[in-house]
C-alpha cells in the first residue's frame, strides 16, 4: 500500500542514485550517438528458480511504483554527479529534467511466476527505461525473494499464524522492505514499527529475556507486564526453568494468560510438555508461540506438535538460504530507427554461458487443466491465442509516466493466496523439485 494512502507523513526522498554508474554512462553515450530517444521494450525476468524452489513469488511491485514516482535528478544530485566528473553536462541538462514518461506493465504483485516468466515490462525510450534498471531489480529481487521464503512457510504453518520479527538480523531499511514482503507471502503480522507506520501491516510484541533479567525474581518480571498489558499478554518462559516459569505465569496471569512463548530447546517435546501443564493448571485457552531460528523445514516439523503461532527472523530476511530472487532486465526489443513510429524488432544476448535470452516484447498467460488447476506458464510474441485471452497476466502498472494500478496491501496478500491455492498440490512439498509448471514459449511477430 502506498504511504499516502494511509495517511502518514513519510517522504520518500529522490531514488535517483539507487542506480549504477553505467546507466549514467549509457544515457551520454546515446545522447551523443543520437539514439538516447529510440522507443525500446525492457524486461524482467528469471532465468532459473533458486535450486529445489517450485515457484517465484512477485513482490515488490508497489515500492517500485513509489520508485518510479520519485526518481528524480535534483540539484543536490546533479551537483554531486558533476563533482565527480561522471557524465557530461549536456547529460546533467537532461537528467535535470528527467521524469518517466513510458508505460510499465507486469505481473500482479502477489502472483506466482516461473522462469521466463516476464514480470515486468517497460516500455519508453531507451534513455528512460535504462535508468530504471537496477532500483527496479533491487526491489523486486529482495523482495520476491523475501516472499518465497515467506510463502513457503506460511504454507508449511497451516491455519496457524506467522510472525516476522527479523528487523536485528539484516538492515534497518531491508527490515522494512522484507516485512512487507512477508506480509504479502501470507505472514500475519511483524515486530517492526516501521513496517506497521509506512504499510499498515499490524505490530505485535511483548517482552524479551533482558525484561525477566532486570527484575530478582521471575515472578516479579511477569507480574509487571501483566500489571501493564493485562493478562491477555505474552510471557517469555524459557528463560530459567520452563516448567517453574508456566506455573509461575498462571499463577501470576491466572487462566486468563494469554500466551507463553518458548525460545529455545527442543521445541516439539517443550511444545507437548507446556501445553499439558497448562492444560492440568486450568489454562487451556493460553497459546503456545514458538521462536528460535525456524525455517519452513522446522515449522514443518512442529506441525504435530500444540503450537499456536510460529515467530520467524534470520531465516525469512534472508530469504531462507535464497536472499535474493536472481532476476535480469534487458533489452528485448527496439525500434528499426529513430522515427517513434518505426515498428519494433526483437533483440536479445547470444553469447554462450547460459546467459541468453529470448528476444520480442512478450505477453503470458496461465493454462489452465480440465479442473481448473494451473498447468502451464506460456510466454509468447505477437498475437495472443484465442484460447489463452482471458488467462493473460500482465496488467498495466505505469500509464504515459502516470501510475495506474496502486492497491491495499491486504489485495496483494490475498492474491498470492488465491495464486498459490491455484497450482497443482505438489506447488507446497518441501522436498527439492523443479518448477511446478513448465514454461512454453509461443514466437510470433513482436508486433508495433
């Protein structure tokens, strides 16, 4: 969700340094060559899903869309890329009044996407569309990447709820970003401030070991934030002896207690031993939260075991072993001249290595099986086959330089819900596989 939807004053300053010194470079040189204005079609995509994931998941799109809005060439910018020498003034002249003109087009954000899957378009003219190269790969790779993390372990959780709380394990403003992400991914709430401050997403958050620490005994620490947050509150029980800890909760916060949270120690036989005694001591409304470094392998792990909700850092900000989500933007078609109304011809990389790609400007749809059930990822140039027109991905995010297409963050959530609800069951097995679709290209002309 955009801040201003909500209300909140938070700047967002200038992104235009969030870029790398050769989309500057280019820019000059093709102003000097004369083709710094040629209409031209970027693309986003992944050549391949991190090893044994079965899907990407799309995320990110909004803080591109903010991006995008906000990149913007101001005097203290050009004063600090005319200080280093890094491009010409006749480039500095033209930065200075650069504003995105072109139109975008994508994935929703939420969806499901596979290799070649082309999740973002953009389309204007070379200059305007290099520039945005790499502030849109570094949100939409951290992000996605964030994402599937936070996919996988929603799904291996169930029913039962997700908490981020990896704000400490990686950069303050990552924190951020990857709270969104989890969000999005099917998380239900964070311990970061200011991801609830700029994105709405609901904060949660008790005590921590040094509160218990601070205080000569337990008991004192427990009856001072039942004193402050009521008995419906969370006490941290691991911090000494467990057992004594639960008892000494109940009796503090009485039936009413609303959880206990375990941070270490074997947490299926802690889990089964915490849920009994609160269950002989009257307690048996009180959850049972575990944290301490669980992946989606671990919260799987605990699916038998009395666990009402899982709290997860250092695994979901880092991506869970995969932090980022390795997606490219090229060049994949460009106009035969200068004259803006040159019809457009595909090109693409050739080189051996595995770093080719496929030329075209190119749309893509889902086919679906006889059950309504995912089947195929097809990418295509040209026109769209009649039987694939009403299953096209791609919807229009930036219109003329305008955007088109902000939504609730909430939407994006449910989206990736019904999205991932959509592929075959295999989609959710832990176990290393490839893709869960196959990708299949359709060539045609790459059209105007």
């Amino acid at each position: 969700m955009n801040t201003a939807d909500l209300g909140l004053p938070v700047d967002v300053p200038s992104t235009a340094l969030f870029t790398d010194q050769y989309e500057l470079t280019m820019v000059q040189a093709a102003l000097k060559a004369g083709t710094a204005e040629r209409r031209s079609v970027f693309e986003v995509f992944t050549r391949r899903l991190p090893d044994g994931r079965r899907y990407g998941v799309v995320a990110g799109t909004g803080r591109v869309l903010d991006a995008v809005e906000n990149f913007r060439f101001d005097a203290d910018v050009i004063g600090f890329l005319r200080e280093r020498d890094i491009v010409d003034e006749e480039t500095l002249d033209w930065l200075g009044s650069y504003r995105f003109g072109g139109d975008i087009w994508g994935y929703p954000e939420g969806e499901v996407y596979f290799p070649g899957s082309p999740i973002m378009r953009v389309e204007g003219s070379f200059a305007e569309c290099v520039l945005l190269e790499t502030v849109i790969l570094s949100i939409l790779n951290h992000d996605s990447a964030i994402a599937a993390a936070a996919s996988r372990m929603s799904s291996a959780a169930g029913d039962r709820p997700l908490i981020e709380m990896g704000a400490r394990r990686t950069h303050e403003l990552s924190a951020v970003a990857a709270a969104r992400a989890a969000y999005v991914g099917g998380f239900a709430t964070t311990s970061d401030l200011a991801a609830g401050f700029r994105y709405g997403i609901p904060t949660v958050g008790t005590s921590a070991h040094a509160f218990t620490l601070l205080h000569d005994r337990e008991r004192d620490a427990f009856q001072a934030q039942v004193n402050s947050l009521g008995r419906g509150t969370t006490l941290l029980v691991d911090t000494y002896d467990v057992t004594e800890a639960v008892r000494t909760a109940v009796e503090v916060a009485g039936p009413e207690l609303g959880a206990v949270r375990i941070d270490s120690g074997d947490l299926l036989l802690v889990a089964h031993r915490v849920r009994q005694q609160l269950d002989e001591l009257g307690a048996k409304g009180t959850r049972i939260i575990v944290t301490s470094d669980l992946d989606e392998y671990a919260i799987a792990s605990l699916a038998v075991a009395p666990v009402d909700a899982y709290g997860v850092g250092t695994q979901l900000v880092t991506g869970s072993g995969h932090p980022t989500a390795s997606m490219v933007y090229k060049l994949v078609a460009r106009a035969e001249s200068d004259d803006p109304k040159a019809p457009l011809i595909p090109v693409a990389k050739k080189s051996s290595g595995g770093k080719t790609s496929v030329g075209g400007r190119k749309w893509a749809a889902r086919r679906l099986d006889a059950e309504g059930i995912a089947e195929a990822e097809v990418v295509g140039t040209g026109a769209v086959p009649p039987a694939l027109a009403d299953r096209q991905l791609l919807v229009e995010l930036v219109k003329g330089g305008e955007v088109v297409a902000r939504e609730p963050l909430d939407v994006v959530r449910d989206r990736h819900a019904a999205a991932r609800a959509n592929l075959p069951l295999s989609a959710t097995q832990l176990s290393r596989g490839e893709p869960v679709l196959p990708t299949e290209y359709v060539t045609g002309r790459t059209g105007s």
